[in-house]
C-alpha cells in the first residue's frame, strides 16, 4: 500500500501542469531582458541555427519577429512542431511550457505578461 503523500506526489504530477520554469535562469547568450517590472518583462530572443533553451514556461505573451526564420518546439509530452516565424509578424500567445531550438538565425522580442 501507497503512503498518503507517494499518492499525493504522483496526483500531483498527473493532474496538474508542470512548475513554471524561467528560460533566464539557464544564462544563455542569445536571450537578454531588455526590461523587466512587476507586470511585464520584455526579452530580446537572438538564436542562431542548433542554440536550444531547454525545458521553460511562458506565462500570456507576445513575440514579434525582427527578423524570421524556422523554430522547433517540443512540448512536455515529447510532440515537436516546426514553426516558420515571419519578419514583422505579431502573435499572441497563451501560456505554455515546451523547450526550443532554432533551425535559422531569427530575432524577436518576446513580451511576457506577468500573472
């Protein structure tokens, strides 16, 4: 038999979302914070081909797309997606963990919108 906080542990992991992960604390070189307050933190987002950000989450935020290119994501269920980001393109975006690796050298500024 399951001790009551085993139990609790595993519920836990199943039920509920991951743990927001913050992308700036792994010090990459291709990400800086252009500015940052209680509500908001704007992120300048600088990959080159193969730089990866490994496992983060984004609370509602904005990207837009400096200069274009393709980005891989893959999401916490191992499903990956390709997308083709578009110089001058807004998208607004809901909250999400994934990990990403840029195929092209892109450029955007990401705006997160803090909770």
């Amino acid at each position: 038999m399951r001790s009551p906080m085993v139990l609790a542990i595993i519920g836990a992991a199943v039920c509920c979302p991951l743990v927001a992960q913050d992308a700036m604390k792994y010090g990459l070189k291709f990400q800086n914070v252009l500015a940052e307050n209680d509500k908001v933190r704007v992120v300048h987002y600088t990959p080159q081909p193969g730089d990866k950000t490994p496992v983060h989450s984004h609370p509602n935020y904005v990207v837009y797309v400096v200069k274009g290119g393709k980005v891989k994501y893959t999401l916490p269920d191992g499903s990956t997606s390709v997308s083709e980001l578009k110089t001058g393109a807004l998208y607004l975006k809901g909250p999400v963990t994934h990990s990403d690796e840029a195929l092209d050298p892109v450029e955007t500024i990401i705006v997160e919108l803090k909770q």
